[in-house]
C-alpha cells in the first residue's frame, strides 16, 4: 500500500469518527464532576437517567419488552411517578413517600380503571 493510499484510509476513517460514535453508556458531568446523566444500554434495553445536584437519581426513561417507561422520584431518589406504555395500553401509578402506592390509573385492554390505595397499597376505591 504506497503512502497515498494509506493517508486516503486514515482520512476515511477520521471522517467515519466525525459522524458515528458507538458505546455502551455515556456518563455527563457538570462543572463540578458529579454525574448528573446517564445513557446506557442494559440487557439489550436503552435508558436515561437523570440526577440532581447531590446525585440522587430523580427521573429515568427506559425501554424494555413490555414497552417505555418513565420514572420521577422525589428527593430521596423514592420513586414517586411510574408512566408506562403496555401493548394493552398506558398506565400511571403514583406513590407516597413511603414507595406505597397510593393511586393506579390505566387504559388497558378492557377499558379504563382508576384504584385508590391506602398507606399500605390496600385497594379502598376503584372504577370501575
């Protein structure tokens, strides 16, 4: 391979570079060095993760087989907030600060249902 050929190789792969990054997580600081978001694939499934300012984990989205997902958690890193997308179709659930959950409203595939839990997730209403 004479030099010219060489260097037309090494610019083609620089340019490849330029355009295409490939990597299993990608780890973003701030100016302090903390992890404040994350990008990764896990199990062939890809997700996002958010953190504050002291590094607690505070919303994630993530796809696996059963579909997307979204999670916010409180101060603590308590997840509080689940919103998922099913085949049969979405669901919210809400949590008190304890992880208990509190209320659960869905679309699924036989309609629409709303169920409301006491401090130990002990259904106390529903609809229908």
């Amino acid at each position: 391979m004479t030099t010219e050929e060489r260097l037309g190789k090494l610019e083609r792969e620089v340019a490849a570079l330029r355009s295409e990054v490939r990597t299993r997580k990608v780890m973003i600081e701030d100016e302090d060095g903390a992890v404040r978001a994350a990008l990764s694939v896990s199990n062939d499934w890809p997700g996002l993760g958010l953190y504050d300012e002291k590094g607690t984990l505070r919303a994630v989205l993530r796809l696996d087989e059963d579909g997307p997902t979204l999670s916010l958690g409180d101060a603590k890193g308590t997840p509080r907030i689940w919103l998922r997308m099913e085949e049969d179709g979405p669901t919210l659930a809400l949590h008190d600060k304890d992880g208990s959950l509190r209320a659960l409203l869905g679309v699924l595939k036989y309609g629409p249902g709303l169920v409301l839990a006491d401090e130990k997730g002990n259904p106390t209403w529903s609809a229908p």
